[in-house]
C-alpha cells in the first residue's frame, strides 16, 4: 500500500514553509525541509530558517556542520528515514521546500549513479570558473548539461566527476524507481512583483537579524572557499569584510543578494514547469483551497 506524502514547493520567498505549517496544523502533520542549505547548523540567518514553526516538528534542518559534505543521495536517504518517522507516529508528512532535484529524489524515489567522490579530481575542478565548468560538463553530457542548474558549482563538480569516473552520462544515470508513496504536489507561484517585494523584505530582515555578523563569524571559522559557504546571502560578502562595512557597502551588498535569490527564485521555475503534476495555488484563498486539495487527497 503506497503511503501518503503532500508535497509543498515553490521559489524562494514564496510562502511555502508558512503554507506547510499551517496545513499541518490541520491534518496533524510534520515537515520535511527539502533545502539543500536549511540543513547545515550555524547557518541560520542567511538560509532563512523558520524562526515559528507554532509547535510543529521540522526534520533535516540544522543537523550537520558546514565544512561536512552532502549530495541529493545522502539527503534522499535521510528525508526517507525521516518521512518514515513521521508515518509511525501516525502523522502526515509534508515535504516542503524548492530544491527541485531533492523533492524529486524522495517524491520519485530516483536511483543515484554509485561513484565514490575522488577528492584528487574535486580539488582540480575547484580551480575552475563556474563558465569553465559548465562548458566541461556540456562536452561530457549535452543532454544533462540542458537541465542542471548551471549556476550550482557543487552540483556541476559531481556531475563531472560522475561522468569521468563511470564513462557514461550523468544524467543517464538517474533513474525513477518504484516510489512508496502517494503524492500530492501542490505549488505556490506569487506575481514577480509580489516574489520581488517579497524577496527584499526578507533581505532587509536577514541584515537587521544579523546577517552581517553571521557571515563574519562562519568566515573566520571556515575561510571563504567551503563549498556551503559559497551560495547567496554569503557568497556576496568576502570582497568587502578585509575593510570596514559602512552603509554603503551593506546597501550594496544587500541589492546583490536581492538580485542573485531573484535570479534562483527563477532557475526554480524553470525546474518546476517541467512537471505537469504539481496543482499550482490561487493566491486568493490559498490555505483554504489547499486545505480542500489536502482533505480529499487523505481521504482517497
């Protein structure tokens, strides 16, 4: 018998987390964050972590440190445990986030190429421009490199590295296998005014929660150059912490993370528009339409 699984999605900013709470507030349910940097401690501010979760339990958030490392097979091995966690307390699982290829690995249940990481190579492809390595891998795999995030340094670096240690495709390599679940996938898709605004605001909150001192601190600790460190609301800051920050340079380094999470927020889209599957939420009514969808789909 398949097993239930609601599944919440949508770019960056959206509304999901608060959608996923609130639904599970009704069907007495829990939530499985599918974000790739939600799930590194220490980094708090800067991944927008739920601050209210109103009593709900939240799995794979904060549960290991930034240097540690992690790909979509490991994360689909543990949101597996942790759904089946949920099913045996007797809850409903909401798995909730906007990395489209983690969603994927556990909704679809997808078969990862088993090639042990070379750290020779990685530390060679390191060197290279993120342009470098999207041109390596469109040589090695056309039909992959249309689909990757091309923008994901770590995602393109195991890429390659599959395709050079198997001598096959990356993408070839990905299979669906027999899924356990039942899904329902609902999808929130705010106006690109609204996910702007929405998107600034957030910004504006990270740097008054400290955002600023959060980076300092994660930098002197691990250096510039780990891999985790390397994505938006840090990535913007090392060319500017050697000298004084005044408001300037924050108001500067604030319009780059707007822009690089508006720019995310719309490779996402891109990801998601390729699956006919998800229901996509009115914006008006939304919890109310989404409870109705939640309700049949649980009493099916």
């Amino acid at each position: 018998m398949l097993k239930p699984l609601i599944v919440i999605l949508g770019p960056t900013a959206s509304g999901k987390t608060d959608l996923a709470i609130r639904l599970a507030q009704k069907f007495k349910g829990e939530v499985v964050s599918a974000d790739s940097r939600q799930i590194y401690k220490e980094m708090d501010v800067g991944t927008a972590k739920p601050r209210q979760t109103r009593g709900i339990p939240h799995h794979l958030i904060s549960f290991i440190r930034p240097r540690q490392a992690f790909n979509a097979a490991r994360y689909q091995k543990e949101a597996l445990k942790a759904i089946q966690g949920v099913l045996e307390r007797g809850r409903l699982p909401f798995l909730v986030g906007g990395n489209g290829l983690y969603l994927q690995a556990v909704a679809d249940n997808l078969g990862f190429p088993r090639v042990a990481p070379s750290p020779r190579l990685r530390q060679s492809l390191e060197k290279k421009s993120l342009a470098e390595l999207g041109r390596l891998y469109r040589k090695m795999d056309p039909r992959g490199a249309r689909v990757i995030d091309r923008k994901n340094r770590r995602r393109l670096i195991r890429a390659i590295e599959v395709c050079h240690l198997s001598g096959k495709p990356f993408w070839s390599q990905r299979k669906k296998e027999k899924s356990p679940f039942k899904t329902l996938w609902l999808g929130i898709r705010p106006s690109e005014a609204v996910l702007r605004r929405n998107i600034s605001r957030r910004t504006e909150e990270m740097l008054r929660l400290g955002l600023e001192k959060e980076a300092r601190k994660l930098f002197r600790r691990y250096g510039s150059r780990l891999p985790s460190l390397q994505t938006i609301g840090y990535q913007e800051w090392p060319p500017f912490l050697r000298g004084r920050i005044n408001s300037t340079t924050r108001k500067k380094i604030a319009e780059e993370i707007k822009n690089h999470t508006w720019q995310y927020a719309k490779r996402q889209m891109v990801w998601f528009k390729r699956d006919n599957r998800i229901i996509w939420l009115p914006q008006s009514r939304l919890i109310q339409r989404a409870a109705r969808l939640v309700r049949s789909f649980t009493a099916q």
